[in-house]
C-alpha cells in the first residue's frame, strides 16, 4: 500500500509525528497478507487502507487506555450525565470490527462484496 496515497485518502492520518510511516506499513502489510486481493479485486487497495485505518485507531486507543490506567465505563461531571445511543451505528454481528468507524466501513464493504460466511 502506498502510504502518501493513504494519507490523501485518509487525511485525519496525515500528522507524520502522531502517525508515523513505520506503524502504518506495519497495519497495511499485515492487511495485505490477510486481505485476499482475488475476492477484493479492483477495491483491494481501498480495503488494505480501512483494515489500516481500523488498527492505527485500535492501537491509538491503547495507548490512551493504558495511560489512563483503564477503559472508562461511566463518568460523570456534577450532575451532568450524557451517554450516546452507539447501537444504531453497530454491524451486528461484526466483534471488534465496531470499534472504530473504520472496521464498521471494512466490515459492510466485505459484505457488499459477497463475503458470505467467513470468520474474522
């Protein structure tokens, strides 16, 4: 995967400093080798870049968990409360893939493509 192509595709990627090359070769030639080009075909590349997309959020979000020493399951401010209705953006069925809007994209397009049953 061409990385400068990927940083126009995906602009909220495109600080080098936050995001550096060497973890996005990492996620998309691990995308790459799992990611079968015959069943993707001309939209191989555009699925490499989600799986990428996907994982460089997941693993950002790592990093903040583990510096704020765990997931956060409720807060709250005073008597200020807001929670968000996530359900209704969820691929049912989809595990981690909903996790980020990227792995939900990745997901509904291995789907529109005719991916059938196949396990991630």
């Amino acid at each position: 995967m061409d990385i400068a192509l990927f940083r126009i595709d995906f602009p909220e990627f495109a600080d080098g400093a936050r995001f550096p090359s060497s973890t996005i070769t990492f996620w998309s030639n691990l995308g790459e080798q799992l990611i079968s080009a015959d069943r993707f075909g001309s939209i191989f590349t555009q699925a490499v870049e989600l799986f990428t997309a996907h994982n460089i959020v997941l693993a950002a979000g790592n990093v903040s968990t583990a510096a704020a020493g765990g997931v956060v399951a409720s807060k709250s401010v005073g008597s200020v409360k807001v929670s968000y209705d996530t359900t209704s953006a969820m691929e049912t069925g989809a595990g981690h893939w909903n996790q980020t809007i990227y792995g939900r994209q990745y997901i509904r397009l291995t789907r529109l493509i005719g991916q059938g049953c196949y396990q991630l």
